[in-house]
C-alpha cells in the first residue's frame, strides 16, 4: 500500500464546512473533503466516518 501526503487546499477547507455531516471534528471533515475532491477511498476505525457513507471507506 502506499502512503503520500496530501496537503489541505481551500477547496478542501470550503468543501469540508458545506458537508451534509452533523459530526463537527473539523479533521475528519478535512478527511472525508479531501477523499470526495480526489475520488479516493478512507481506511480508518473513525466509527463515525464509517457511518456517514459520503465516500468509499475500507475498515482498519
């Protein structure tokens, strides 16, 4: 598997602040912005990012 970084842009940020989400961490809505933006998939244990089904996630 392979990891990079993935710096936030102002469309992450302002994507982020419009989800239909009613979870307010402002990183996992960074997350789940950024996975939409870029069409990729979550791997994460965040039961509630689990939950949202905004964007393709495997469970870790």
């Amino acid at each position: 598997m392979r990891v990079d970084d993935l710096p936030i842009d102002s469309e992450d940020a302002i994507l982020a602040g419009r989800l239909p989400w009613d979870h307010r961490d402002p990183f996992d809505r960074i997350i789940v912005a950024q996975a939409l933006r870029r069409n990729l998939t979550v791997a994460t244990r965040d039961t509630k990012i689990l939950a949202v089904a905004l964007t393709p996630t495997l469970k870790a």
